[in-house]
C-alpha cells in the first residue's frame, strides 16, 4: 500500500511540475508567469508536506473507527482548526473579500449569518451529537427508528448536499487555478480529484483533518499577514481606512449601508435561516463531532472553531475594506488600466490583487497556493462525508443489515471515495462554462430543510416516529429542490425561461417549515405499534444524550 | 428492553437536576443568539437608515457596524461561557450520576 502511495504523491507532483513546462499561462501576460511560479513551488511544498503526513496516517488507519473518526482521537484544539477549515472554503476568502469590496457593509451582515450558527450549535447539539453518533449524523436520526429506511433517507439528502457542494468547489477550483497557476482547466480539475483520492482512501479521516488543520493555519497566517500589511497603509486607522474608502467607492455614503443585496426582508431572513440551520446540517461538519474523544472535547472544538472564524471573518472585513483603495485606485489590476473597469480576473480576485499589492509576488504565491489547498481539503472532507454515507450508512448497514465485516465496511469506503472523486471530476468538467453560485445555496437549503429538521427533532422529540421522519426529511428535501429550480437563478438564468416561478432566491424560509411541520403531523397520526415503540425508545436515548453513558464505547475499538 | 443502567440513571433525582440546570442555561443562551441575530437581521432589513448612523457627529463607526462586532464578541464569549459551565459542572455531577448507577455493576 505505501508504494502505490509513494507512486501517486510522485504523480502528483510531476502532475504539477509538468503543468509548469506545459506551456505559458492561460492569461499569457508576463507577470502573471513570475507568480505563477512562487504559487506553485508552495503548493507544491504544501502537497509534499500533507503526501508524507497521508503516508504517516495510512499506517495509522486501519479500523473504521480510524478510517471515519480518526479513532476519536483528535484534540478540540485540533478539531476546532479543522471544522474552521472545513468552514473557511476558498469561497469565504475570495468570495466574502470581494463582497465588503463591491457592497461594503452587506458583506459583513453576511459574515455575521455565516457565523451566528456556531453558538447555536454548540448549545443545543455539539453534546448530543457526539453521545448519541458514532460516524455519521445518520447514527443519530436513526438511533431508534427503523434503521434501513431513515438510513437510506439521510445518505440520499447527504449525497445530494455533498454532490452539489462538490461540484460548486471543483468548477471554482478550476476556475481559480487556471488564473492562478496558469494551468488549464481540466488539468487543474482532475489534479484536484487525484490528490483527494489519495488523501482520503489512503488516509482517511487522520489524513483529511491534518491537511484541513494545516491548510487553516495557512490561511490564518497568510490572511493575518495581508491584512496587517494592508491597515499599515492607512497607519492602522480604521477611521481613516473607512473616511477614504467612503469617498472613492461608487456607493459613496452608503458603503456602510445595508444595501442591494438584503433590500428585501424576506430574502434577508431566509438566506440568514439558511445559512444559520444549513451550518447545523452540513455531513462533512456534523461528521468532525465525532472525531474527538467525548462531549467535552466536541465542546472545546466549538469553542475553538467559533473564535477561529469569528476572528477570521474580521480579518477580511478588514482586508476588503482595504483593497477599496489599495486595490480599487490601482490601475495595474484593471483591465486595460481604467480604474472602475473590469478587474483582471474578475470580481473574485480582490483579496490575490491586494496580497500582490501589499506583498509582492511573494505573498501573492503564498496566498494562491493557500487558496488551492483551502479546495483541496475541503473537497477531501466532502468526499469523507460522501463516502461514509455510501459504506457506512447504505452499505453496512442497509444492504448488510449490520453483517458487513470492517473490513469489507472500509474497502467499499475506499471505491465510494474513488467513485466521488471520478464524479466530482466529470462533473466538474461538464459544469465548467455554468454558473454555479447557486449550488452552495442549494447544498445550505437542503442541508437546513432536509437534514436539519429530522436531526434535531431526533434529539429533541420524543414524538418522532420513523414515518414522520421519512415524510419530513424528504419533503424538505425537494420542496429545497422545488424552490432553488424554480427561482430565478435556475429557472431564468440556468433554463432560460423568461419568468421564475418562485420570487425568491432564498429556500429555507419556504422549504423547513414545511420539512416541521410535515414530521410533526405525520409522526402525530401514526397510530401504528411501531410508533410506539419508538416513542418508548426516547426515554433511553434521552439519557445517553444527556450523560454520554454507553457513548464512550463508541470511539473506542 | 429497557437498559437497566438508564432506568437507574432516570430514577436518580440529581438527573432531572442535571438536565433542568444545563437545559435552561443552554436554552437561555440560544434565545439571546437568536433573537440578537433576528433583531439585527430585522433591522438591516426594515431600518436600514439606523444601522448606518455614525456613532458620533463625524465618526467613521457605524451603529450597524460596532453592534455586529460587539455580537462577535459577545457570542463568542457566550460559547466560552458554556463550554466553562458544562465541562466544569455539569460533567461532574454527570459523572456522579453515572458512577452511581453502575457501582458495583458493570462499567
């Protein structure tokens, strides 16, 4: 096994290196290549540096346990760095960068609906979760009702979440790299889904959390370093920082505005309700709560993520605020020179033109090179949550009622993984001229209104029954659906129709709801023995979540 | 088939003190989160012109923007706040608990 490792990572880096000799960038502009080298010598270091940390944890993997959780054996510190990774995607650099940068002030009320999910999180389900769950949030919905069948729901609405997150990651990712690197899109896409074969089939959870770990103290440091940079400009005045950005901006005096982007209340609380429940509902996050030791490290985990990101979603404030002078009345980022044109490489590049401004190529690379991994280990950690849901929850336990050895548990894992990965890279191929913003919308509003609701209903009500959750998970499921295809940005932009059926962009004030109030009247009226016995099983549960008694059992193997 | 171990756990009184105290502080927290978070979501939306206000004549820090990180802050601390509480106080009466019901019997 450690050979064929040995001969992948070296795939892997000539992938990279032979890339470079390939020809000139895309772009074809001359500085473009300079950095393109510096961005790519640090990736490449940082695929060296996490080939021989896969190398290390495939010696180290070797029951489910370990393949899925990492044997429980990550500290909260550790894991509050890697849920944060998980958390900050190449999408939060660039994307919430770019948007204090055009819309000012509405970026950071949406860093502040990214963010308010946490304390909830912790609060009312960090501690459940990891007394009742062993390796998927299916573990707990399905705790005491029929196992085949809500089992079978939750990986359907997980695969979904996964497959449309996935898609969103490897088309930005090849987009991005492209421009950064110089590479050519499909090269970009499939060194993408190479490198998260190995590091997850090979590697398994121990891998997937220390590349996650490593790559958000990167993006901690690298962030940290622009900002720094940045706010030395303006003698580290904030006042002086917003007095001038106010006064070149097109918005003006209304920079720090709500503005466009929140204009409707009912778009407004709907995506804050995505985003906020969608967080709770996310397989490749909610998985990371079983990777610690008991209830009190997945505690500190939140404790640590929260105060990571929290810390994080300031810097950027900052960041973008800055790149509003640093970037925005400098015409070298523009095309053709006019200030207030089109920016070189488009509205997502503000954070990489203000690290070259206030670093140098240097940093430039580094934080491109950050970029690349922030993809790649948050593509690995989907593709765990995928896989399990495959092995775990449909294969072990649906298909082999609970007969399959680990064994077997763990190899059909490892085709899951590959499987996703050979999917991820098609999709991603095929997917290449869509707009695809609209998918991490559609992933948040499945994840709020199908997984969400049954999940802490589970741990909250002792009225579910197996047929509520069954009818609540799946019409929140398409009714998430339903709303994201016939709204504008499917509907119009994606079809073509003139008209969108459904006003607004948003889902989840529409779709959970719906997903409650579904499970509540179905588990209501059913009168079945069943369902009785069901609602028996609460009182047992009840206690394991709440004292983690029979739950240490479950980590250790 | 009930588990005896839970039934004793149950059937201890410090267990329904234990899930009252740390339910009521973890419910407590969640209202202030949730209704901080709507209250200011309600207010981008429907009073715009208030969040934009200077704090001061002159001054460059919005009300919007010092209360949103003042709820960074504050929310943050509350999860420490919890995280103290329930890794202190409440593990330990849940570990007195659960000696309780398995002394002398399994695990």
């Amino acid at each position: 096994m450690s050979k064929t490792i040995k001969t992948l990572g070296l795939l892997a880096l000539t992938l990279c290196a032979g890339a470079v000799l390939a020809g000139p960038p895309v772009g074809g502009e001359l500085e473009k290549q300079a950095t393109n080298w510096h961005a790519i010598i640090m990736f490449c270091l940082f695929v060296a540096m996490t080939m021989g940390i896969t190398y290390w944890a495939a010696g180290r993997t070797k029951s489910t346990s370990d393949f899925y959780t990492a044997g429980g054996g990550i500290t909260g510190f550790q894991n509050g760095m890697a849920i944060a990774g998980d958390y900050m995607s190449a999408a939060t650099l660039l994307g919430l960068t770019a948007m204090i940068y055009g819309q000012g002030f509405d970026g950071y009320v949406y860093m502040m609906a990214f963010f308010a999910g946490w304390p909830l999180i912790l609060f009312l389900m960090a501690e459940r979760l990891r007394n009742l769950g062993k390796f998927t949030f299916s573990d707990i919905t399905a705790y005491r009702l029929d196992q085949g069948k809500v089992r079978t729901m939750a990986a359907v609405s997980s695969l979904t979440v996964v497959c449309f997150y996935l898609i969103a990651q490897m088309v930005g990712a090849g987009q991005l790299i492209k421009l950064l690197f110089g590479l050519e899109y499909n090269v970009a896409i499939v060194a993408v889904g190479l490198l998260m074969m190995v590091y997850v089939t090979f590697g398994g959870m121990v891998a997937t959390t220390w590349v996650q770990i490593i790559k958000a103290g990167m993006l901690l440091a690298g962030g940290t370093l622009v900002m720094v940079l940045a706010m030395s400009q303006f003698g580290f005045s904030f006042s002086t920082m917003i007095e001038r950005a106010t006064e070149v901006h097109k918005l003006g005096s209304k920079l720090m505005l709500p503005g466009s982007l929140l204009a409707d209340p009912v778009t407004a609380i709907s995506m804050a309700m995505g985003l906020m429940f969608g967080t709770a509902g996310l397989p490749h996050i909610l998985m990371r709560f079983f990777t610690v030791n008991d209830a009190k490290e997945a505690r500190k985990s939140v404790l640590y993520a929260s105060g990571i990101v929290a810390y994080f979603f300031n810097v950027i404030m900052l960041m973008g605020f800055a790149a509003i002078l640093i970037v925005g009345q400098n015409p070298e980022f523009f095309e053709g020179g006019t200030i207030g044109g089109k920016l070189i490489g488009g509205g997502n590049m503000v954070a990489m033109h203000l690290s070259k401004a206030v670093g140098g190529n240097m940093l430039l690379g580094f934080l491109a090179a950050v970029a690349f991994a922030t993809i790649l280990a948050v593509v690995s950690g989907l593709a765990l949550a995928g896989a399990s849901a495959i092995s775990h929850d449909l294969y072990a336990r649906v298909i082999k009622k609970g007969q399959a050895s680990e064994a077997d548990e763990i190899r059909v894992s490892k085709f899951a993984t590959i499987g996703l990965g050979l999917v991820a890279i098609v999709l991603g191929i095929l997917f290449e001229k869509q707009n695809v913003a609209f998918m991490v919308g559609l992933a948040f509003g499945i994840a709020a209104a199908a997984n969400f609701p049954v999940l802490i209903l589970s741990m909250y009500w002792k009225g579910l029954t197996t047929r509520g959750a069954l009818a609540g998970g799946y019409s929140g499921l398409f009714s998430a659906v339903f709303f994201v295809v016939a709204s504008k940005s499917v509907w119009v932009d994606v079809i073509g129709n003139p008209a969108p059926l459904f006003p607004y962009t948003q889902p989840a004030l529409f779709a959970m709801p719906i997903a409650f109030l579904v499970t509540f009247l179905v588990s209501k009226l059913d009168g079945s023995a069943k369902g009785k016995a069901e609602i028996e099983a609460f009182e047992d549960q009840y206690v394991r979540a709440q004292t983690g008694f029979g739950a240490a059992a479950a980590a250790q193997h | 088939m009930k588990n005896p171990i839970y039934e004793k756990i149950r059937n201890n009184p410090k267990f329904p003190q234990l899930v009252q105290k740390r339910s009521r502080f973890a419910w407590t927290l969640s209202a202030i989160t949730l209704v901080a978070f709507y209250g200011f979501v309600m207010l981008v939306a429907f009073q715009p012109a208030t969040v934009g206000l200077a704090l001061s004549e002159g001054s460059q820090y919005t009300f919007g923007l010092v209360l949103e990180l003042a709820m960074f802050i504050v929310f943050w601390l509350m999860t420490w706040l919890y995280v103290r509480r329930a890794n202190g106080e409440f593990d330990a009466l849940t570990q007195e608990i659960v000696r309780e019901a398995t002394r002398g019997g399994q695990k």
